[in-house]
C-alpha cells in the first residue's frame, strides 16, 4: 500500500521503516529540514537498535523516502498516519497544535479518498477535531473527498520499538467506518499472522486505550516503590516481596521493579494528561494524582539516601553510572538521574558520570560545567570519587568487578538505584549497600 507518515521522530520513523520492511511504498515526512538532510544522509537522529539497518536496506529498495513536502505526501498516500508529537502544554495537557496542523494540512491537499491514522498519543476527542480540521479546509476550497479518521494508538517502547512494531501484543483500530478498519486490517496482516492481535472498537475508547495502558504500567511501578518504603522501614526486602507477589498469575512478575522512579517521554507526559482530561470532564482522579506524587517523591529517594549517609554532600566527589531514563536508549527526558545530579549540584558536590549511549544527550543538556565530568568508560568515572551511585539498569552495570570498585573509592559504599545487585554480596566485597525498599531505614 502507499503509506504517508507525518513526523519522522520516534513513532513515525519506527513506524515507517516497519511498514516498508513488509512491503509497502512508504513516504516519511517532517517540517525539520534538518532532521530530514541527516536522514537523507543515512543518519538515523535517534538511538534505537535494529532502525538503522532497517532505514538503510528500505531507503536501498526503494520502499522509504523522506520528503519534506505536505502536497507530495497527501498526493501520494491510501493512508496517511500522523506520528507528531503533543508536548505537554504548560498546564500539563496534550498540546495538539502540530497534530491539528498536520490535518490542515491534509485538507488543503487532499484530492482522492484517504483514511487518515492518528498514531500520537492524543486525549480523547482528538479523532473528531482532527475530522473538522480537514473538513473545514476541504469545505475552504470547495471540493468534496471521502475520507476517515482513525485512532490506532502506538504501544512502542524505547529500546525495543523495532521489535514491538514487527511483533506487536495487539494492534488497536478505532473506528466505526467498515470500509476503514478493512484498510487498516489489510495494512497490519503481515503483523498478525499467528493469532488475532487486532481489537477493533470505537475511537474514543481507542484514544482512551493508550492512557490506560501507561496509567497502569506507571501505576504498577509507583505501587511498588510505594512498598518499597514500606519495606525499608520495617526491616522487610522489596526484592523477595516482588518474587512473592509476582508468583500469582494475576499480578505476574513484570514491571514490579521498584527503583528510583520513572522517567522517559510517555509516562510522565501520559498520566498527567489523562489526569487533566479527567479534570476538564469534572472527574478527581485520586489514584493519579497519587501515582504522580508518589513517583516524583521516589525521584529523591537515592539522594535521600546519599545525605543520610554522609550528613553534608558539600565538596563531595561522587561516580554515577547510568544517565538515560532506562537501559537500551540515549533519551533523557525525566530521567531520574537529573533530579540526582541537580539535588548533588545543589548540594556542592561534583559527579564523574559515565552512560553507554546517553553522554551526548547529557552534554547537551547541561553543557560545560565544573561539577560535571563525563567519562569515557565505567572504571575512569571512579577515580578519585567517594561512592559509586547507579541509576540506570544497563546490561552492561550488572555484575563489575566489586573489588576494583572498592579500591577505587574513599568510602566504600554504592547506592543502587535499580536494585541491580544483591545486597550480600556487595557487602562481602567490603562494601556499604544501599538500595530501594531493601530493610535498611536511613
Ligand atoms: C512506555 C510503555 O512501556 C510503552 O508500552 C508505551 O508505548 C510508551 O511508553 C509510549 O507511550 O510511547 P517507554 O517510555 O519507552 O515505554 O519506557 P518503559 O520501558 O515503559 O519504562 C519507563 C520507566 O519506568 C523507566 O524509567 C523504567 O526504568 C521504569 N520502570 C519500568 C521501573 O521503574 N520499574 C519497572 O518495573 C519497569
């Protein structure tokens, strides 16, 4: 199918190279003349394993092209998806202004029927705005074309988008037009060929769909640190409560980590937009608001953590490993390691840090700054440093050499933030352990 994707940032560009990879004409397009020239170049902007090979070997046989031209990619699409972000607004709201432009945009273009696919994550209700957006420029020029809008919200993770793009859990298709869900059931059937994974509903649930699924997700982990300081005062351990609960199929054992906080572009932006939508419609959601306080507290918890150690952090030296909000990614964005650096910033103290992919993001952020040292492996960020702190569960942080990290710090001590390692064994390595919900009460 010819297929026209709006916005070549995360979800569109993962999107789009999957869509070409089982055969269809895909055209990506972006108002970032920039962003389009490196792509053009072959320079994916975005860390995500397996997209580069698959942009490369799609560009090569002619099935993904990238254009920064709106009448080009309105002309050349059956489908056409709209992948722009929505930003949280300054009251915390979705901000639909790119979303809404894209779909003037497609009304002054259109000529031929199309089904328009909403990918954004976009408050309920948006579907129908993107409708009189298009019908208003098309009724502007005063021509007649049929066209749908549908709500098929992503569920890609960072890290892992390639895969839950090609290999979904499900597909959702909002829509009460036959003739559009028959479109899109055609698109996606490479994706689903060994069981149904397409749930078809109307759009509105659809939209809702996507801020349920993180509401829970996000909900699940701030549960869990909720326990976790439960568990840190009475002297119980997170970790064999986690294995304990996990064992019931209903709760099952993923996503109950509990740690420093969640971060990343969705969580965050997602419950807080749902919160205000529930707002806007007269509804308190209490359990938001709770799942949103308890994860901004736990943000702070390893730098309570670390003061509770060493009363003033004032002239302090500190190696902090792991910088991106979540292993397998370079995005920053609400990463718990900020609030750290920012609150041992504060308190006068200098971070040697060190991350596998996110060092430039961090640069950028931050810029030069003397009580910042980037690092360029694992063991450098050590020297001359007081305590170890982690705050990212890279693959790559899971088993060091416990020894050398001891040797090389003044005060024997790591603060995981992850619960990467097990309390005991730190300690027999002649260490101090802290981690999160582990029975130790500072
Ligand atoms: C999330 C969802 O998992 C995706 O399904 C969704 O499509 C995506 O948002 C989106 O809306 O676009 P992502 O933001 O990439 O994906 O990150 P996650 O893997 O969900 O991790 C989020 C944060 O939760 C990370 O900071 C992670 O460290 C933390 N986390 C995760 C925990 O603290 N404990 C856990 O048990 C799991």
């Amino acid at each position: 199918m010819r297929i026209t994707i709006f916005g070549t940032g995360y979800v569109g560009l993962v999107t789009g190279a999957c869509l070409a990879e089982v055969g269809n004409d895909v055209l990506c397009l972006d108002v970032d003349a920039g962003k389009l020239a490196r792509l053009e170049a072959g320079d994916i902007p975005i860390f995500e394993p397996g997209l580069a090979p698959l942009v490369r070997e799609n560009r090569q046989a002619g099935r993904l092209a990238f254009s920064g031209d709106a009448a080009r990619g309105v002309a050349h699409a059956e489908v056409i998806f709209i992948a722009v972000g929505t930003p949280p607004d300054e009251d915390g709201s979705a901000d639909l202004s790119h979303v809404l432009a894209v779909a003037r945009s497609i009304g002054a273009h259109l000529t031929r029927p199309v089904v328009v696919v909403n990918k954004s994550t976009v408050p309920v209700g948006t579907a129908d705005r993107v409708r009189k957006a298009i019908a208003a420029e098309l009724a502007t020029r005063g021509v007649v074309v049929a066209f749908e809008v549908v709500s098929n919200p992503e569920f890609l993770k960072e890290g892992d988008a390639v895969n839950d793009c090609l290999r979904p859990d499900r597909i959702v298709i909002g829509s009460d037009s036959e003739h559009a869900v028959a479109q899109l059931r055609r698109l996606y059937a490479p994706f689903n060929r060994n069981h149904e994974r397409i749930v078809v509903m109307d759009v509105r649930s659809a939209e809702l769909t996507k801020y349920a699924a993180n509401a829970m997700l996000a909900t699940k982990i701030s549960f869990m640190n909720e326990m976790a300081n439960i568990a840190e005062r009475v002297g119980a351990d997170i970790e064999q409560v986690r294995r304990g609960i996990g064992s019931d199929p209903r709760i099952g054992y993923h996503f109950i980590y509990a740690g420093a906080g969640y971060g990343g572009s969705c969580f965050p932006k997602d419950v807080n937009a749902l919160d205000r939508t529930a707002r806007e419609h007269g509804y308190r959601p209490r359990l938001l608001e709770a799942v949103e306080a308890v994860n901004a507290a736990q943000k702070g918890r390893v730098h309570e953590l670390m003061r509770g150690h060493f009363g003033s952090l004032r002239g302090r030296r500190f190696a902090l490993w792991g910088l991106a909000f979540k292993p397998n990614t370079d995005d920053m964005r609400e990463a718990a390691s900020r609030t750290l650096l920012e609150r041992l910033w504060a308190d006068g103290a200098l971070v040697r840090a060190w991350d596998p992919e996110a060092l430039a993001e961090t640069r950028r952020i931050y810029g030069e700054r003397d009580d910042l040292v980037l690092c360029t492996d694992p063991w450098s960020a050590l020297e001359g440093t007081d305590a170890l702190v982690v705050m990212t569960e890279w693959k790559a942080f899971r088993s060091p050499d416990f020894a050398r990290i001891r040797s090389a710090l003044s005060e024997p001590v790591i603060f995981d933030g992850r619960n990467m390692y097990e309390p005991q064994v730190v300690e027999e390595a002649g260490l101090a352990y802290y981690g999160i919900g582990r029975g130790r009460s500072v």
